[in-house]
C-alpha cells in the first residue's frame, strides 16, 4: 500500500504478510526488549492502567499495526522502508500508553470507581456488575475480530514470541 508522504516522495508501508514476517523474526532479544519497554511504560502510567499489563500494551500495538496494514484509517501503518519494525513498536507503545493516560485524566475519578460501586440494575430488578457481564459464557469475545484468518494469525504469531522469550 502507497501513502503520500512529505516532501514529495511516496512512502511503501508494510502489508499484512510483511508485519506477521517481522513480528515472526523479533529476536529474543529483541521480544525481551519489547516487553522491557512495555512494562515501564505500565509502571509509569500508574493507577491509569486500570488493571492493564504489559501484555495488553504490547498486544494492543501488534494488533493496530496488523489493523494498519490492512489498508483504510484504522491502526498504525509500519513504513518500513524508513523504520526498523521493533522502533515502529515502541512508538505504537510510547503513543498508545500515552493516549490511555490521557483518557485517564479526562475521566476523572470515575474511572477508578471500584467494581460494586458501579452496580445496575436491570428491567427485572437484579444487580448487574461490570465483571459479571464480562464472565458471560454466551459472549463471544472473537466477534469483533473481522477475519477469523486475522484472530488465528494474531494467535500463532503470540505463540511463537512467548516462544522466543523462553
């Protein structure tokens, strides 16, 4: 895919396969340099986590970047004729704990309500907490994910890193 870049030259961003290639060829080194990274960019955000690891910061950049290289507006688009695909990580990570920093601080302290003090209740009278809705065996949390292809790429590519991290 072809997105103008400045100066008048055209910037070749990575496609799909070209992303799973890279995030297959992370070293372990640099896997454990990634997982670094995230895990102070958590520690750094503080109670602005809101439970989040750096599990979910580094997948949450994985995911946009494969987003990205899909084409349209959504995700981050990796130029890799200009940067290296672990720098592209990093700075998904940088700018995505950033942004839930941000939406932290606008929210407030309602953010940081507990669990029971977020209860409702429903047409019938019975208390709904948010954990409770979220265990709900009838969900499908792989709905959202366009292509099945796509959930069982993301799936063996993570496999293969927890692989190279041991």
């Amino acid at each position: 895919m072809k997105k103008p870049a400045g100066r008048g030259t055209q910037e070749v961003c990575a496609t799909s396969a070209e992303v799973i290639a890279a995030i297959e060829s992370l070293s372990a080194e640099e896997f454990h340099r990634l997982k670094k990274f995230a895990c102070f960019r958590i520690r750094g955000l503080g109670r602005a986590a809101m439970g989040r690891d750096y599990g979910a910061l580094l997948s949450e950049a994985v995911v946009s970047t494969l987003q990205g290289s899909e084409g349209g507006l959504e995700g981050r688009k990796w130029a890799k004729n200009r940067v290296r695909f672990i720098n592209h990580l990093l700075g998904a990570m940088r700018s995505i704990s950033s942004h839930w920093k941000e939406a932290f601080e606008r929210r407030g302290t309602e953010a940081e309500q507990l669990d029971w003090m977020r209860t409702t209740e429903d047409e019938d009278g019975n208390v709904l907490r948010p954990s409770e809705r979220l265990a709900d065996p009838r969900v499908d949390p792989y709905r959202s994910c366009r292509p099945k292809k796509f959930l069982m790429r993301l799936t063996t590519t993570s496999r293969r890193m927890r692989m190279h991290s041991l």
